[in-house]
C-alpha cells in the first residue's frame, strides 16, 4: 500500500504543537538538516529533542499511517523466513500476516515505496504497510533470530 504524501502540516509544527520540541530546537535541528542533511526526525532524535516514538506518533499524524504494536502479534515463522533477515534489518521491516496474496508489515518508514517493491518482486506479494519504530524492529528481528538460530 502506497500511502500518498500529502502533508497537512509539517512534522515540526506537529512537534511543536504537541510541546515536544521548542521553535528554537526545531530552528537549530533544521539548520543542521540544511548544512549536513538527513531527516529532520532522525537529526532531532540525534540531538535528544525527540524520542523515536515520538516521531512515529508525529509521523502518524502527519499521513494518516495507522501503527501496529509489535508486541502484539506473534510472527508466523514461514512468513518470516520468506525474506532474508539482513534484507528486513537494513530495510527496517518485519513481515507481520499474510492473507492471500497480501502481507502486512510493520515499517519504520512505511513511506519508502523501495520496500513494497522489494517485497512484490522477491515474493510475488502485495504490502499493506503500517508504522513501528526502528528499535521495535529491530527487537522483533534480534528476538526472532535469537529463537530460531538465525543470528
């Protein structure tokens, strides 16, 4: 699924409104951005502005991407193993359920279209995307490689 980017509102604003950040952190963040580049998300969470979660739930608002806990779900194994385990960590994805020719994942940046077609052209598979964040997944993949002997 291809979320369409429309942007209501910045994700600074969002921050902003919600009293994560100030207008200065969000000014000096994005004069970083403009000097060294990268994601303001990722640039404030390096700063220590921002939480990782605290983006996801920005980022939520921002496109309408619906979250899934990942803690809630137990991951099906054959599932999992469709796809090799460095592919789903330097893409920062875990393979959720599958229904029919549908799979859906949980994505720390379910906007990049990159995994969808990664997914569609290795497993003939179309993608319903939602939102975690990146240390989310990354447990996920470390508790699953640690289970069944993949690390």
């Amino acid at each position: 699924m291809f979320y369409k980017r429309i942007v209501h509102k910045p994700l600074g604003k969002i921050l902003i409104e919600k009293g994560v950040v100030s207008p200065e952190q969000l000014r000096e963040v994005l004069e970083l951005r403009e000097k060294e580049g990268g994601l303001t998300g990722e640039l404030l969470i390096r700063k220590g502005y921002a939480t990782e979660r605290d983006i996801m739930f920005a980022l939520m608002s921002q496109y309408e991407i619906p979250y899934l806990p990942l803690d809630d779900y137990e991951l099906d194994f054959e599932l999992f193993m469709r796809f090799p385990v460095f592919e789903m960590e330097s893409r920062e994805f875990v393979p959720v359920y599958l229904i029919g020719s549908v799979v859906t994942i949980s994505a720390a940046n379910p906007l990049d279209d990159s995994i969808a077609g990664y997914i569609k052209e290795e497993a003939g598979l179309d993608v319903v995307s939602f939102i975690a964040t990146p240390s989310e997944i990354k447990e996920v993949l470390n508790r699953y490689k640690e289970s069944y002997g993949l690390a």
